[in-house]
C-alpha cells in the first residue's frame, strides 16, 4: 500500500521541483514577491467556486487576487529594468512574448469551442472581429454589455499590456527614475480624465478606470521602498501579522465596504500586501516554500486555465444537487485540480511555448537591447 502512494506522490514531488527550481544566474526576483503570486491567483480561482460557496452560503471571495497582481506588476517592471539596460522595442518583446503565446493558444481553444458547441459557453460570439481583437489585446464589448474578449480573464492581461506600452515609452527617458515618474503621472492623470470627462467608448472606459492606479502603486514601491528594513525579531512578526492581515482585507474587505471602488478595499490593501513582502525580503526573512514557488512560477497558467475547471466543476456539481457535503467536498477537489493543472500547463505549455518563441525571436530581442542603452538612474 506505502508503495502504492508513493509513486504518484513521488511524481508530484517531482513537479513541484521542476516547477519552483526555476533560477537563473542573476536572477533578481524575489522569492516573496513570486510566493505572493501563488496567494492572488488562489483568490481569483476562489471567485470563481462561486457555486460551491454560495451553496455553504457564503458569499464570493477573492476578488482583489486581480488587484494583488496589478500592484506586483508594477514593482516588478520597475525593479527589473533598474539597473539592467533594455529599449522600449526589446521591453515590449519580451513581455509578448511571456504573455501572448499560451494566451492566444487558450484564446483561440474557446474560440474553438464557441464554434463546435456555443451553447457551452454563453454570451461568447464567434464574430472573429472579437477573435481578432482579442489576440491583438483590444478591449471590446460583449453583447451583454461587458468588456471581455473571448477568454473573458484576459480583461486582464488588455490591462497587462496598455500598462507595458506606457512603461516602455517611459523607458525613453534619459533617467530611468524620470521615466518611471512620467508613467505614474499618465496612470494618475488617466483616472483623472475618466472621472472628469466620461464616455460610452469601451477603449476609453477601460483604459481610464482608476484600477490603473495599482500599477503606480507597485512602482511607487519599487522606487521608494527598496531599502526599507526593520532589524528586530518583534518588528518582522508584526509586519508579517500585518501582511496576514494585509491578504485578508484583500479578500475580502470589499464584501464589508459594498460600493467604495475597487482600489480603495482591494488595490490599497495589495499594496500593503507587496510592501510587508519587500520589507521582510529586505530584512532577510523569505516566506517561500516549494509549494509556493511552483504555484507562484505557474500563477500566469494557472489563471488562465482554472475556468475551464471551475466551469466544468460547477455544471457537475449542478448535475449532483448542491448539499453541504457535495459542495465542500467539490471546493477541495476543484482547488486542488485548478492547482495540478496550472502546474502542467506551466511546464507542458507555458515553459515549451515561450522558450520556442525566445529562439525563434530572441536574437531580435538581444539586438534591441545592445543599441538601446539607456542612462541608469
């Protein structure tokens, strides 16, 4: 029997290896900041067991996951890029090329899907305009009146995008600090504008919604906070309690404030969230786990592809009636599946696709960053 369990427990050990062992020389993520990528896409996965917590009758959690990625982003454009010379052109590669091919893999399998079966899928078209302006990252609205291209997660990669072309243009600045300033005050100003003259336009509604400020808040703190540290063993446990705290009110604190914006009750609370992860990271305390590092490594997988399983999941459990005991035991399973299945996608697809098209563009990529060196801040 002993042997009987090991092997497939073996083989997911193994998995978890391969997929949090991913280091290379240099490297200046930090742990924290990548285990904290775990953490928000299990929020988001937890939005979507909408059916089996509202059968225990609770109600939704996990929203902010979206705003907790939003403040990681915008640390990590500016704390990768500070002292590493890289032009716009040789920026703007690199992020499609992480982002779009298993993006537009899974994009054009719904697609799929709404073509063979589109009663499984509801309110999403097979007009290939909405195709086309999916892959390309353009904001459009549904028929429902929602802003969604066809994998209707990707609402928030279109965000990933515009907020990577304004940070390149940032990177033409002589001082990488100035740039970084100037793309704060367009986000800033941009919030502005959508407050101040509003418009039915889906692009201009979008792109002028204050959840772009989160992204300021993230280079705000890779900026400013980078050397803040704190030296007593007290002093770590309180900011650790207070990122705890911090991950709570992130869940849920929009649930206790109904109709304040989402940047208050979720981008605010992300952005204590990234601050405690820095801090300990600069006092030398790591919060990281195998675990952690697989799931955070595989966090771009497995939010793209947790609602094929928490949909299926939850037509399932429609099919089985929703007690108590269905309704935890399907949670668990569904969590643990969505979590296997961001794993594999990330080192079966997501690793695959994005190292061919490196060798396939990459020597682009590696010229556009040898003539375009920009002065260090």
């Amino acid at each position: 029997m002993s042997n009987a369990l090991s092997a497939p427990w073996g083989a997911v050990s193994r998995l978890l290896d391969d997929a949090a062992g991913e280091r290379r020389s240099g490297s200046v993520v930090i742990e924290n900041i990548q285990c904290l990528r775990a953490v928000a896409a299990a929020l988001v996965v937890f939005v979507h067991l909408e059916v089996f917590l509202r059968a225990l009758g609770l109600a939704p959690f996990g929203y902010g996951g979206v705003d907790l990625f939003f403040v990681i982003s915008g640390f990590i454009m500016v704390h990768t890029t500070r002292r590493k010379p890289v032009g716009p052109g040789a920026f703007l590669a690199n992020r499609l090329l992480r982002i779009a091919p298993l993006y537009w893999l899974l994009t054009c399998a719904v697609y799929a899907v709404a073509l063979v079966a589109p009663s499984l899928l509801g309110a999403t078209s097979t007009d290939p305009t909405q195709l086309v302006e999916s892959l390309l990252f353009v904001p459009f609205r549904k028929s429902s009146g929602a802003i969604y291209p066809v994998l209707f997660v990707g609402w928030t990669l279109n965000y990933e995008m515009f907020f990577y072309v304004l940070f390149a243009v940032g990177l033409l600045a002589p001082k990488r600090e100035h740039g970084v300033l100037a793309v704060m005050a367009a986000l800033v100003a941009l919030a502005v504008l959508g407050r101040v003259l509003p418009s039915e336009a889906a692009a201009y509604t979008f792109y002028t919604d204050p959840i772009v400020l989160e992204f300021g808040f993230g280079m705000a703190l890779a900026l400013y906070g980078t050397r803040l540290r704190v030296s007593s063993a007290g002093a770590r446990r309180a900011l650790l309690a207070l990122g705890l705290l911090g991950i709570l009110a992130t869940a849920t604190l929009a649930l206790v404030l109904p109709g304040v914006h989402r940047v208050l009750t979720y981008g605010v609370p992300a952005a204590l969230v990234v601050t405690v992860a820095v801090v300990l990271h600069q006092s030398g305390t790591s919060l990281s786990n195998r675990g952690l590092l697989a799931l955070g490594n595989a966090s771009f997988a497995l939010y793209l592809t947790h609602p094929f399983i928490t949909q299926a999941a939850a037509k399932v459990a429609a099919k089985l009636g929703l007690g108590p005991l269905v309704a935890v035991t399907g949670a668990v399973v569904t969590f643990v599946a969505v979590c296997g299945m961001g794993v594999l996608a990330h080192l079966a697809l997501e690793r695959p696709l994005t190292r061919a098209c490196r060798r396939v563009f990459g020597p682009r990529t590696r010229v556009a960053v040898a003539v375009a060196q920009p002065e260090q801040p």
